[in-house]
C-alpha cells in the first residue's frame, strides 16, 4: 500500500474515532439500574410527584408497589402546652445562671414537658401526635402465555432522573416484556404501563390492601380502598374536616366503633383499569380485578385525602376521569414536559463517561467506596438528591417528611415526623443552590400555620411575646417539648425555620416575598429577645437554659449535663436571626424601633468561644466538652449553613472550625458525615470533602438495620432512610462547585484532584445569579447571568493567571482588587470569566 494511502486510512480512523466522542455539551443520561428484583424496601425505585408517590418492587411474577400521599398522618391537633411550664422554666433559668444545673435540670424534666405522651418515644401511630404512614399496596399478580415457562433473563430495572419514570424490563421464552411506571407530574395520578411484543398477552390479578384500617371494593372496571386513620387515643375528630377545622373533641374513653372507624384523616384510592388493544377485564371477587389475554395494560391510580378540607372519594373520581380522557403517550409526554421544567434546570458533569456507568448501581457503589474513580456516579448522586427533594413537595402540598414522600408501614421510624434541631433545614439546603426555589412555598406555609399555634407556645413556657417551635413537629403544629426536654426542648428551633426562608430571600432579593414572611421573622426574633438573659460571669446576653443537640458538657464539679447557658450552636442562631431581621427591616423600611433593639442585642451576644487549643468551644468557659470524639460537631453552624465564619473575613474562626474537624472527624457517620462535606467545602479542603462523601456512599444491604452509609436505591441509610442526609450530601456537592455569600461568588471553592475536567450549568448563587463553569486541568471558564439587578462580586482563586473578561459577549477590562471583580449587572446581562491556574 502506498504510504499515502496509510496516512488517508489513519486520518480517516481517527476522525471515525472522534466522532464517536461523548458530547460533553450535554448532560450524560441520568438513570440507575438494577439486574434483579427488590426484595427490601430499600431496594425499590423511589417516584413522586411532590405529593403522591410510588415505590414498585418489580416482581417476575408478583409486583408490590407501595402508595404514598403526603398527608397520610394519623393523629390529630391537641392542646399539648403545660400550664405549669413558664413557671419551671423562670425558676430553671435561675439555677441554670447560679451554675445549679443538676437542679435545672431536674426541674425542666419534671415540668417542661408536653400534655400527654408527645412523640411517644417515636412510635405515636396511635397517639395523638400522629404518625406519617403508607396510604396502601397495589397488588399485581402477573400471568403469562402458557408458552412462556421459562425463567426471566436479560432482567434490568432503571430509574431515569431525566424522565421520572421507573421501568422493568426482562425476557421470557421468545417474547420481551415491559413495564413503565410514573407519578404525573401534569395530570396527579400514579400511570403503570404494562406491555408485551411477539403478540404475546398478559394475564394480571389487581388488589389493594394496607396493614388497617381500610375496605376495598369493586365494581367490575376499578378498585377503591377508603378508610379514615386513627385520630390518637381519648380523642375523637369532627366527622367531617374543613381547611379551618382541624380541632378534636377530648374523650374519657373512645368507643370500640369509634376506634376501628378512626376519626382522623379520610383517604381514597381508585385503580382504573385500561385496556387499549383489548383484553378481558372482570371481577374476580368482591376487592379484586382480572384482566385476561390483553397485550398491553394501563393501570391510573388516584389517591387523596381530607387533610386540607376536599373530599377524596370526589377528588380521585375527577382525577381518574380526567387521566383516563388522554392516551398513554400523552399522559407520559405531559408528565415528562412538566418534570423536566424544573429538573433540567441543573446540568452536571463530572469527568469522562465510563465503563462503570453500565454497571448496576449496586455494583458500582461498592466499587466507588473501595476507592474506583467513578466521578459520574457523585453527578448522578447529586441529580438523584434533586429528583428526590423535586418528587417529595411541592406548591400547594406539605414539606417532605423525615423519609421525604415515601415510607412502606404505619408506623414510620421517628413518626416520619419534622425534626427542626437540624434535619428539616437541612432538607432544604440544597434547595436554593440547586435552582429549585419552589420547594420553599410548603415550608412558608407550614410555618405559618405552625407559628399561630407556636405563639401559645411561647406565652405557656417562657411569658414571651411571638411564636416558638421545639425539637418535633408534625402536621398537626404539635410546638410544645416532647416528654424529655433533654433531648426535644431545643430553644432556637423557630431560628432554624426562619433561617431557611430567609435564604429564599437572598438567592432571590424577591422583596414581595420577604414582605410575606417578615412577620415570622420578627415574631420569631421576639420570642428569643424575651429568653435572652446575661449571664452574671460575662454580662453578655445569652440563651438560658440553652442546648447543644446530641451532646452534654462537663460542669466545674466533673458532672455531665446538658443544659446549660449559651451554646454555641444557639448562640450563632439567635445571632443569624436577629441579623436577619435587622436587615429584613431595613429593606422593608419597618419597625425601626425593633431593629434598635435588635442592633443593641447583636452588640451584647457572647460571641463564638474558643477551647485552650484553638478549637471552636460547643460552650463558653468554664463548661467543657465531656466527648472530645464525638461526631456531633453543632457549633460549627456558623460556617455552614450559614455564612457567619470565612476563610477571608474571619481566618481566625476558620482555623479554629478546621480544628475542631480535625479533631471530631473520625468515626463520624449519620446525619453528621453529610453535613460535613459542606463543611470541608467551606474551608477549600476539596479532597477531604470528596473522601467523606466516598464514605457516605459506602454500599449498606437493605436488610441492614444498623449501619449508616447508602441503601442499594440510593436512599441514604442512618441507619434508616433520612432524606435530610441525602439532600444534605447533595449541598455538599453543590458547595464543593460554587459558594457565594457577602465576599462574594467562588467557582470551584473545593474542587478535588479527582475532578479533572467537567461542567455545570444553572446553579444558583446569592444576590440572584445563576452560574455555570467549564473546566480542564488547570484551564477554567465560568459565567453569571443575572436574574436580579445587583452589584456582583466574582473572587478569583490566588493561583489564577491570563485572566479574561466578556460581559455581554464582548471582551472588558478590569482591576482586580482585593482578589475580586466587581460587575453591576441588570437582569439578563451575562458576565464571563476564565482563568488558568497557576
């Protein structure tokens, strides 16, 4: 062969070659799969569309796919506040100051306590306080062509962020056969498809059931479940429920009737049954469908309660009636179109498509916690922790619960309550950066509702004016402390709530918003400038008797106890609320006299302590920490979540958060392992935070009761499924790419060594931006479009070099100063920025 004839081949070679490159312009696919069925729970493929969801099993031959509505809680509101309590409390902050708190103590565990039994040590199915629980199982027993003896193969069961929809596909004999599954997003009904080719049909038997409280019947074309969960012992509800009328009627004693009908919240269920190419669909029983010879099977599931004053028996007919007007493909193209509007909003790639992408994703999490490269597996974690938090709530529905949508039993670990010591905030963090600023609207209105109860609240145990909240919540504004204020008696737990709706307010600088929930955060900062008292060793004002949660601290005499004066964590939150306010009404122009006080407050608030050996103090001197090992590192708030300690305006503070990781770092599991990534992220250790989220990852069988890491399905394992730890480790990621706060907006703050090339897209940063960035190697390009007008400050990292600047397409110059450049941008204008680093 000529030697031009072998150069032309190789030129051609490689061009064939390249074009067969990834195009990194667009997002990889985002799905997991498995090879078999669930056979736990944790197994299952999560959907939701914020306020009904599914989890099917995917059986061969029997499927189980648990229904849940997020307003499926037991139990009903309850007059839970203690008389007797403000007294306690008055004589407990005394003994606290004078350095008695084994007195204290003793006292808040004997009067500062709700009426009743509270959560019931987590397990008030049938209390009260109520339980979030399963709304039922959708039974489907399969039957196939007599032909079809055989076993299954070619197996495979994918969850598709990118579309929401979960399908099962497998072989059996000569025939494939398919199933796809979503909850509408467009029409609010769960949609399963079943279909099978080769002119092969299906046989399939359909029931419903739930472990109590429920009948079912049949009229020969659909299913309906119905039934009205227990409204908690010795209380009976009103037969019927209004949006206003969600009060009970304290009882002796309930009647056995009265018991077995429930009293509390009334649901329905409706299976529709479609047949589009023929089939056989009858009764085989009384609660039980049969559909015979049909080569494809649309089933439209319809669930709804009375929670928020509809009938649900009238409100799953409209739905089913509408559903079943549209064919399969358009109900799924509706769906689809009306997830993607906000899931698509966030591109991310990290690294080069691989071999492992093909493997199923139990296999991959094994091989990623045993140390493989696997940089697509953490963007398909982080686009799994939005998809969650997209399909947990939404406008018009109810903050996601403990286990966000899902939960298969009645009595759901912790009651699937809210817990606002931490975890419920941290359900939202990453809800801003990640370009999902609806999902703030049922947390605005929950408060709401939560601060009108939580206003007795603090009038019954502390005399104060505005509203509080404690440790627990439910949706029925349970405010009070539960029955071990030790451990449910958190004081800043409004300050936490508050603090997340502000953060809408800072992404957005939506002033009409701020205008709407101003009020819950001055009556919030009200009821804490009541509780403030000054402590007799520093006259600086502190929160007494004050937490640090999951921990306690040694008094001068060697005894461990946790109440105390001042935590740290509390005192960050009253300092971050009271700021807020402060600012909140400056912007509003209102209520200048509070913003004195407050300003006067925030001068006198002890500041962030330190130990003897440079690390930030869970409390003041002379308490000192009883567990230097523990995991638990709550007074670190103010690195992150919120903006009070930086590498830039507080070095200082920074070192010290960088030793007290150090120093608690091992071990470290749970809830406090996610929320460690942004931790590190927040002190530029990239590699650090990227080895944490290594461990979060850390496969755990779904069997597995005990240990803490990630459920096969992605669920995040503590050792039961939190969603505040997945979406907590979804921040991190987030964090560990972009962070903005009053310095300004850093791209890629904590990028690991193992990120060498990627991508993002539509992030967003405070002051109203959304942001994306390039980068390969050492070469970085990045931009900010403004949504907001505002003036916008980019920090360049110290190594960066051969700086350029585009705004608006053309080619700026501008100084550098203080290692930023500042850019005063109106809605819509677009600044570009790339560097290489040294």
């Amino acid at each position: 062969m000529k030697p031009f004839s072998i150069l032309s081949l190789i030129c051609a070679l490689l061009l064939a070659a390249c074009d067969q490159l990834p195009d990194f312009s667009r997002q990889p696919h985002m799905a997991y799969h498995f090879d078999a069925p669930a056979t736990e729970w944790p197994e299952c493929l999560p959907l939701g569309n914020g306020r009904i969801g599914l989890t099917p099993d995917g059986g061969i031959d029997r499927e189980t796919i648990i229904l849940n509505e997020s307003s499926m809680w037991s139990g009903s509101r309850q007059e839970a506040d203690n008389p007797d309590a403000a007294h306690a409390f008055g004589r407990a902050r005394e003994l606290i100051l004078e350095g008695r708190a084994a007195e204290a103590e003793a006292l808040m565990n004997e009067a500062f306590v709700c009426r009743g039994v509270g959560t019931n040590r987590g397990d008030a199915a049938d209390k009260p306080f109520g339980s979030y629980q399963l709304l039922g199982r959708l039974t489907l027993g399969y039957a196939y062509d007599g032909s079809e003896r055989t076993s299954a193969t070619g197996y495979r069961r994918e969850l598709s962020l990118d579309d929401a929809v979960a399908t099962v596909t497998f072989r059996r004999g000569k025939a494939t056969y398919t199933r796809e599954a979503f909850t509408s997003f467009a029409s609010d009904v769960a949609v399963v498809r079943l279909t099978a080719d080769r002119e092969r049909t299906l046989g399939l038997r359909i029931g419903l059931d739930r472990p109590e409280r429920y009948a079912v019947s049949t009229d020969g074309r659909e299913l309906e479940m119905h039934g009205r969960l227990y409204v908690g012992d010795g209380q009976l509800a009103p037969p019927t429920r209004t949006p206003n009328d969600t009060g009970v009627v304290v009882e002796d004693s309930v009647t056995r009737a009265a018991r077995l009908e429930g009293g509390g919240v009334r649901y329905a269920a409706r299976v529709r049954v479609v047949l589009p190419r023929g089939g056989q669909l009858r009764a085989a029983n009384d609660s039980t469908l049969a559909v015979e010879g049909a080569p494809e099977i649309i089933l439209l599931v319809a669930m709804a309660t009375d929670f928020f004053g509809q009938s649900p028996d009238a409100a799953v007919r409209k739905q089913l009636e509408a559903a079943a007007s549209r064919p399969y493909e358009t109900l799924r193209r509706e769906h689809v179109a009306a997830y993607r509007e906000r899931y698509e909003r966030v591109h991310l790639r990290l690294g080069r498509p691989g071999l492992r992408d093909s493997w199923p994703i139990n296999r991959r999490l094994d091989a990623f916690s045993r140390g493989r490269r696997d940089p697509s597996l953490v963007a398909l974690y982080y686009q799994f922790g939005r998809y969650l938090l997209i399909s947990s709530t939404r406008p018009g529905a109810l903050p996601p619960a403990s286990q966000g949508l899902w939960c298969a039993t009645t009595h759901t670990p912790d009651n699937g309550a809210y817990r606002l010591d931490g975890p419920l905030q941290m359900s939202y963090w990453a809800a801003e950066t990640g370009n999902l600023p609806e999902a703030i609207a049922p947390l605005v209105e929950w408060t709401r509702r939560l601060s009108a109860n939580g206003r007795n609240t603090a009038a019954a145990y502390y005399g104060a004016r505005g509203w509080t909240a404690h440790t627990w919540a439910n949706v029925w504004d349970f405010t009070a402390p539960d029955r071990q204020p030790v451990w449910s008696a958190s004081p800043t737990a409004a300050a936490r709530l508050c603090a997340s709706l502000y953060e809408h307010f800072r992404f957005t600088r939506d002033t009409a918003y701020l205008r709407s929930v101003y009020p819950l955060l001055r009556d919030a900062a009200l009821c804490l400038s009541d509780r403030l008292s000054e402590d007799p060793r520093s006259r600086r004002l502190v929160i007494a008797p004050s937490l640090s949660p999951e921990n306690v601290y040694l008094s001068p005499n060697g005894r461990r106890d946790t109440f105390g004066v001042g935590s740290t964590v509390d005192q960050s939150l009253v300092r971050e609320l009271f700021t807020n306010t402060l600012h909140a009404a400056s912007i509003l122009r209102t209520d200048i006299e509070l913003s004195g006080l407050l300003s006067a407050y925030i001068a006198r608030l002890a500041p962030i302590p330190l130990t003897r050996d440079g690390r930030i103090a869970e409390w003041p001197e002379p308490l000192r920490e009883a567990e230097s090992r523990t995991v638990f590192v709550p007074q670190l708030y103010g690195l992150f979540p919120s903006t009070e300690i930086s590498l830039s305006r507080t070095p200082e503070l920074a070192e010290a958060a960088r030793r007290t990781l150090e120093a608690r770092d091992e071990g470290a599991t749970g809830l406090p392992l996610a929320a460690r990534i942004s931790l590190w992220a927040h002190l530029g250790d990239g590699d650090h935070a990227y080895r944490l989220l290594r461990d979060l990852l850390r496969p755990v069988a779904a069997d597995d009761t005990q240990s803490g890491g990630t459920y096969p399905n992605l669920f995040f394992a503590a050792p039961t499924f939190l969603l505040a730890g997945n979406l907590g480790a979804t921040a991190g990621i987030a964090e560990m790419l972009v962070q903005s706060d009053d310095d300004g907006i850093r791209f890629l703050p904590a990028r690991p060594a193992v990120w060498s090339d990627g991508e993002f897209r539509g992030l967003r940063v405070r002051g109203g931006g959304e942001v994306w960035a390039r980068w390969r190697g050492r070469e970085v390009h990045a931009g900010l479009r403004a949504v907001r007008a505002g003036v916008f400050r980019i920090k360049l990292p110290a190594t960066a070099a051969d700086l350029s600047v585009r705004l608006g397409g053309h080619s700026v110059s501008c100084p550098v100063i203080a290692g930023a450049i500042v850019f005063p941008l109106s809605p819509g204008d677009e600044l570009e920025v790339s560097w290489r680093e040294k």
